[in-house]
C-alpha cells in the first residue's frame, strides 16, 4: 500500500446513469479518485469517457445516480455553493478551448476575474506566474490561439485552468494532436505539477505512453460500468478488450518505453535549439 492509497477520496460517483434519448451511456456505474492521484479514463469509441468527465463537473446532468466531489453533494448545492466548488477544480478540454477572441492573457484572466476581485495589477501577476508555470515563454501573453501552435495551446488552456489554483484539474485528450517529442514533454509537465502543487489529475486519453508514464490507476470504461485498477492489476482482468488493449503492439511498445533503462553515462539527446528531448517511444507516433 502506497501513501496515496491512504489518501481521502475526492472525487465519488455512485450508481451513476447517464442517457441520451433511448442511448444509454452509464448504467449503475461507481467511481472514485483519490486525493493526489492521476487518474487515467479509457475504453472504446463511444463508451462515454468524455461523458463522465463532463457529468462530474455539471456540464452533463445524469439521469439517476449520485456525484460528490469534496465531500458534497453536487446536485444539492445552491448556486453560490456551486460556483465556490467549481472554483476547486480546473478543465482542460481537447485542444485547449481557448477563446480564439481573446489572447492567451485573457483567456487565462477570464476565470479570475469571474470568481475574484483582484486588482488589475494582482491580476497580471497571476497570469504571468502560470504562464511561465506551464512552460510558455513570457511574449505568449499577447498572441491569440490562432498564433500558437497545438502543444501551445494546450500548455494555454492548462495554465487558465490553474488560474484559481485548482485542487483537480480534468484533462480531455491532453497530448491528442501532438507530435511525439511535444506529447512526452507535455506528460512530464503534468506529473511535475502534479507533483509540485499537489494536484489530483483526472485523464481521459487514448495514449498508453501516457498511461504508463504518469498514471497512478486507470478506469476502463465497459459495458457502461467501469474496472479500476493499477495497469498491472488490469492487465490479469480476463476480458478481450482490456487484454487486446493493454497486451496488444502499442500497449507492449508504451510499457518496454517505460520499463527502458537508459545506457550508462548518457544522456538522451536533445534539440539544440529548444533543449527539447528527442527520444520517444516507439508507440508514439506523430499525430
């Protein structure tokens, strides 16, 4: 047993049922995450991974079940209550869903100024501080999403979700749309800030390089319910698509990666100019 496993859980959801129309998505499914974990959410195409992202943080509204998050109930709060829990927690959705109106400064200023009173000048410092937190250089503060590239955006739409200093922070397809060298270097960005700040992290991806390198569990969405385990504990699971999954090419290339040791006395060659490290996994291909 690890130290997170004695962690409080923060996240509950208990017999949840989620529907679109006569489509079920979620039939009596239970899910908890712990505080300071990263989470991992996979499974098939359509088995509702973004669905219960989304359903957790209010967006979607289930059709029975139960969602606490921090010990509260979310369908009883008031409204006041509800903005105060959302001030928790931080979303980072596919691509950054950045505000292509406003520049990177703004879209991070936006929930701070919604959810606090600072001052313009606080404001700014604030902005500058998770700018440079997410690793982009300081004159991406005045450029539009437009100007950035795919894995600025992203390191964008983290920072605004750290404006409030977020507790969890929900990540849709973080490295979905990065080339190798950006993905490994935006999983590293996460576990040091996971690690620095304390986060609890919840992931919906499809990158198992990602799965391997910074996931504590991982929930496997299936026939609308979900298994949560470590990957090891996963992979002894006898169902076809967990083994298919996890054992399969790309599942044997993310844990050989991950299970690589370096040669002795060197060091894994980089970008001259960026000092970006350019080894990657074999599983990893450019998207």
């Amino acid at each position: 047993m690890t130290l997170k496993d004695e962690q409080p859980t923060v996240i509950d959801v208990s017999r949840l049922r989620s529907k679109f129309g006569t489509q079920v998505v979620h039939d009596q499914l239970d899910f908890s995450v712990r505080r300071g974990e990263v989470m991992g959410i996979v499974g098939g195409s359509g088995s509702g991974k973004s669905v219960l992202l989304r359903t957790i943080i209010g967006l979607n509204r289930p059709s029975s079940g139960r969602i606490e998050v921090f010990g509260k109930d979310t369908s009883t709060l008031s409204n006041d209550e509800t903005r105060a829990l959302q001030a928790r927690w931080g979303v980072l959705f596919q691509d950054g869903a950045l505000f292509s109106s406003l520049t990177v400064a703004q879209n991070i200023e936006a929930p701070i100024k919604e959810h606090t009173r600072l001052t313009k000048s606080l404001r700014q410092e604030l902005i500058e501080i998770k700018i440079s937190m997410v690793g982009l250089p300081p004159d991406a503060a005045n450029k539009y999403p437009s100007e950035l590239s795919g894995g600025m955006r992203k390191r964008a739409g983290l920072a605004r979700a750290l404006a409030l200093d977020a507790e969890i922070v929900f990540l849709d397809e973080p490295t979905a749309g990065l080339d190798p060298i950006g993905a490994s270097k935006f999983d590293d960005l996460i576990r040091e800030l996971q690690a620095t700040l304390g986060l609890t992290v919840v992931m919906v991806t499809h990158d198992l390089d990602s799965l391997y390198a910074i996931c504590d569990r991982v929930s496997v969405l299936l026939d609308k319910r979900v298994k949560v385990g470590t990957i090891a504990e996963l992979i002894r699971e006898p169902d076809p698509w967990i083994d298919e999954y996890f054992k399969g090419p790309r599942g044997r290339a993310a844990e050989a990666a991950k299970t690589r040791p370096a040669a002795a006395g060197t060091l894994p060659p980089t970008d001259e100019s960026t000092g970006t490290d350019t080894t990657t996994s074999p599983n990893r291909s450019v998207r």
